[in-house]
C-alpha cells in the first residue's frame, strides 16, 4: 500500500486467484508447522483437568476436512442454481453426516451469507497448497514470497 511500496495491495478483489492462494496458505500453513495441533489440546486440556482424546480428534479433523465442500456446495445450490432452502438441506444431509440441528444452522448460514462463492477458497486453496507444498516447508515459504497463480500451483 502506499508508503509500504506495495502497491499490487491498493485493490485486492475478494473472488480472486488471490483470495484462493491466501486461504490456501492460511489453512495449509499450521499443519507443516505445529502439526494438527491434537496432542497439543490434550496437554493443554489435560493440565486444566479435561479429557482429550488426540486420535479421535485427529479423525474428526480428517473428516471435517474431506467433508469442506458440502458447504461451499450448499452455498452454489442456493445461490447459484435456485435451490430451495429444503433442497440444500437434503444435499447437506445427504453428504454432511451432521445432526439435524447443525445441518439448519449450515444451510441458514450459507442463505445469508454476503459473499456464498468465497467459501469455495478455502478448500480448493487448501487442496491447491498442499498439492504444491507436499508438506516442504521451503515450497511454502515460496508461496509466501514468490508471485504465483493457483494454476501455477495445480
């Protein structure tokens, strides 16, 4: 921005390859370092007198992870191609595996939501960075420092 000669910042587009290559390098980014960071909540939940169990959070993470894109799907349906708000909440159903109540609350949030198309750079950039990265941090670090485009990156 000005006086921090960075001038490419002055306008930054929301729905742009940048956006995807931010919130790949943001979500991507603390597993290469820290680790997923479940054993850490168990040392810290232990010391404060709570039962954590690692494995099984690692587990529920990996599936979260696999399921990311029923969201940015329900936000598509909705916005995208006219489905009604009992249609996204089948698909989310169908492909979430969540408990009711959290499927009402995926499907009114992704109704309201201000900006439905950006879910989808969070999971297509986390596939996208780690896809590049492979768990290296120096070809992190260049997707910190280098200029690169999400189909320099696929």
């Amino acid at each position: 921005m000005r006086g921090r000669n960075e001038l490419e910042w002055t306008l930054v587009l929301l729905w742009s390859p940048s956006a995807v290559l931010a919130e790949g390098i943001a979500t991507a980014g603390p597993p290469i370092f820290v680790g997923d960071g479940q054993q850490l909540a168990a040392d810290v939940l232990g010391r404060l007198g709570f039962e954590y169990d690692a494995e099984l959070g690692a587990r529920v993470t990996d599936a979260r992870r696999l399921l990311q894109g029923v969201s940015s799907n329900v936000a598509m349906l909705l916005h995208d191609r006219g489905a009604s708000l009992d249609e996204a909440r089948e698909y989310a159903a169908t492909w979430s595996l969540q408990p009711d109540e959290r499927l009402d609350k995926l499907v009114a949030r992704q109704a309201a939501s201000p900006s439905p198309v950006y879910q989808h750079c969070y999971w297509q950039g986390r596939e996208l960075v780690d896809g590049y990265v492979r768990g290296d941090p120096a070809r992190f670090r260049e997707l910190l420092t280098a200029r690169l485009l999400p189909s320099e990156l696929a």
